[in-house]
C-alpha cells in the first residue's frame, strides 16, 4: 500500500509533461461563476475554462443529466448507435441550417474531421488537384497536427517535422488577400467568425459575406470553426447566425458540452455523403453520457431568456470594464460580443496581459489571456449581475496593483 499522495502544485512539476504553466492555486470546488482553491479561497470565474463552462459549475440541468444517464449507459463505440446522441444531433440539426452531424470528443478533432471531409469532398466531386486550404493567420484550429498547421500561429506548428502541406494563409478581415490566394486548386477555406485565440477579433460582416461570395465562385466550401463561438457565446445559438452567412461546414465544441468533453461537426446532406462507411471515425465520439450532457446544455442555453441574457451581460461587462478604463486608462478598446470579450491593451500595456491576468488570480478573478496584448473574457453564459459586478471589483483591484507597481 502506498501512503495517500500529497496533492500540492510541486506534484504537476513533479509528474506531469511540462506543456502547461498552470497557476499556483489548485481548485477543488466550482458553483456557479464562483470556484474555491485547496485553501478554501473563493473566487470569481470570468474564465470558463477557456468558453467552455458555458453555464457555469456544477449548473444543475447538467448535474441532472449526467447523474441520470450515468446510471443508464456510459459507453458503446460507434458499431451501436445511442439516444442521446440521436436526439443531441436532431436538435442541432432543426436549429441551424445543417442536416448532418458527425460527434467526436474536442474542437480539433471536430476540425481534423471538417478538414478531411472537404478535402474528400473535392477530391470526389471535382479531382486531385483541388485539395487547397486557405485559412487565416493568427487563427486557431487545434493542436493535431493538421489542424495545428491550418491554424495561423507557426510557433505552433513548428518543430514537429514535415506538415501537411496544400494549406495557404491570408489575413484575417482582408479580402484582396484570398482573392490572391484563391483558385480552382482551393477546396475550402477555414475561417472562425470572431478570432479568438488570436486576440478576440470578431470578423466584419462585409469580410464574411466576401468569403462566401469567393466560395461560391470557386467551388469551395466555407469552414465556420464555432469552437469558441458556439452555443449561445454571441447572443446567437451560433455567431454566423448574427451575420447571415451560412457555412457549408462548422465546428462546434467548447461550450458544447458545458465542460463534458465533446465536439461536434456540422454540415449538409450533400456534403457529408462523402464521408462513406469507414472514411473517418473515433472510439468514443458519439458516447452516450457526453451526448446526455451536451443536450441538457443545449436545451438550456437555445431559449430567448438565456440569449438575451447574455447580450444584457455584455453591456454590465462593458459598462465595468469602461468606467475602470476612464480609472486607470489601460485599455485602447473592449471588443468581441456577447460572453466573449477582449479588453485590448493601449500603447502603456502592450505585451503585459499576462501581469493583468496573474494580478486578477491573486485578487480572487480569474481571467484569460489572448495573446500578449489582450485581456480575455469568456465566463458562464448565465453568470449574475452580482456575480460580475464582483468580479469587476476584483479586477478592478487587479488593474491597480499592476498600474500602481
Ligand atoms: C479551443 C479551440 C479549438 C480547439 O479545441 P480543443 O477542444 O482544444 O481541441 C479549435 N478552434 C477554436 C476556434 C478554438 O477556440
């Protein structure tokens, strides 16, 4: 028998790979927007866990159905079929414009899926030499190795050896540089319609609307990555339905499962007939408890109450965020919509969001990065009004301290 293990923060340094740098504190307790630590602290949650708690900790409606289907049916793979999954994919299917849903367990598998079936879908309907990408630089797809090369960051992607090739880069909110890039070799482009992890850059309608005019010219297929977007974050149930452009593909995850691992790609009848028997696949995609779970989300986050709550959180979020501005004069502007919001660092700033991000943590907030110049916002969908005027006092007390240091 072994003595029971001393769970401190020394222990990650001691067994875990050393990919992450995570904060000193170790959480232990989550309700609502409120978390507690080891210690007992308390804090406020503007986090997420990165868009993913989508109706904060422990909401009830998803206690609820992962407890009951817990003790139903956890697991069958993909030779069987489940009704929670069927019926999670009938819903996504009557609320937006898609006929067809693949499941898988992430944002980047749900990419690596969209990825491949444009990829097959080109090659089936118009041949080899269609198999170009064009995506966006400084956008995210995921850390597998194709979507990581289709994500605009090459520190990401560098160091790994020979990438998958045929995937082009153009700026983001920049048409004249996809028109130089586009041609009958492309068989998609890739877009997510706010950036997230590149900084909360929400795209221009008139950018969006180009790329579906250029995909439709091209015969390419337009990838909405949702990831961080999806299932309500926007005031919609999905950002592309606030600018009346819809994609042929789009991935959903993160806010999906409301923090039960699951992803989803979505896309039309046509589309999804090239991906036959046996073309792509995943052991757990699909399984029956996150499928429970990432239904009960859905059914809660897809009314008018929680989506118009979050366009009212929005302002409460700005309002705050403005009147510690006209304080201290750290932010050149708030942007991004809804419960995904960036507070971008002015000249004085530039390159510290981590200091904001680490003085917010030990004021008992705790915030995200975007990068080195933005301070990122992406709490649960439903969090109170006494919830972030709390959270504003703290980060308020974070922005001193680091004006102040
Ligand atoms: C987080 C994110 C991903 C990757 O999702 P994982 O679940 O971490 O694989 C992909 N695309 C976007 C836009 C994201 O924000």
């Amino acid at each position: 028998m072994t003595a029971d293990i001393q769970v401190t923060r020394a222990l990650f340094d001691e067994v875990m790979v050393p990919n992450y740098a995570p904060a000193k504190l170790i959480p232990v307790k989550g309700q609502g927007a409120r978390v507690w630590d080891q210690e007992g602290r308390e804090y406020i949650d503007f986090a997420g866990g990165i868009a993913v708690s989508s109706l904060g900790h422990c909401h009830p409606a998803l206690v609820n159905a992962l407890k009951t289907q817990a003790d139903k049916l956890w697991h069958l793979s993909n030779v069987l079929t489940n009704e929670p999954a069927l019926r999670l994919a009938k819903k996504l299917v009557d609320q937006t414009f898609a006929e067809k849903v693949y499941f898988c367990n992430s944002g980047a598998e749900a990419n690596e899926a969209a990825f491949k079936l444009a990829r097959r879908w080109a090659l089936d309907t118009h041949g080899e030499h269609k198999n170009e990408i064009i995506s966006f630089a400084k956008s995210f797809h995921g850390r597998t190795f194709f979507t990581v090369t289709v994500g605009g960051q090459a520190s990401y992607s560098d160091g790994f050896g020979p990438k998958p090739g045929a995937v082009l880069h153009a700026e983001f909110n920049n048409l004249d540089s996809v028109k130089a890039l586009i041609s009958d070799k492309t068989c998609a482009i890739v877009v997510e319609p706010i950036q997230g992890e590149g900084g909360i850059i929400p795209g221009d309608a008139e950018f969006l609307t180009g790329l579906r005019q250029l995909c439709d010219q091209y015969k390419a297929l337009l990838v909405m990555d949702e990831v961080q977007t999806g299932v309500g974050r926007t005031g919609k149930l999905y950002a592309y339905m606030n600018y009346g452009v819809t994609p042929d593909i789009l991935t959903s995850a993160k806010s999906l499962g409301g923090g039960f691992p699951v992803g989803a790609m979505l896309t039309t009848t046509a589309i999804a007939a090239h991906l036959k028997v046996g073309t792509h696949g995943s052991t757990y995609g699909g399984n029956p408890l996150a499928c429970a779970v990432a239904e009960a989300a859905i059914d809660t986050i897809n009314t008018p109450e929680v989506l118009n709550g979050v366009l009212k959180n929005e302002q409460i979020f700005r309002e705050c965020l403005q009147a510690i501005n006209a304080k201290y004069q750290v932010f050149s502007e708030v942007r991004g919509k809804g419960m995904l919001l960036g507070a971008v660092l002015n000249e004085k700033y530039k390159g510290r969001s981590r200091d904001f991000f680490l003085a917010a943590a030990e004021q008992g907030l705790f915030a995200l990065v975007a990068g080195t110049d933005v301070v990122r916002f992406a709490p649960s969908l439903v969090i109170t009004e006494e919830e972030i005027r709390e959270g504003m006092r703290r980060f308020e007390a974070a922005v001193q301290q680091v004006t102040s240091a």
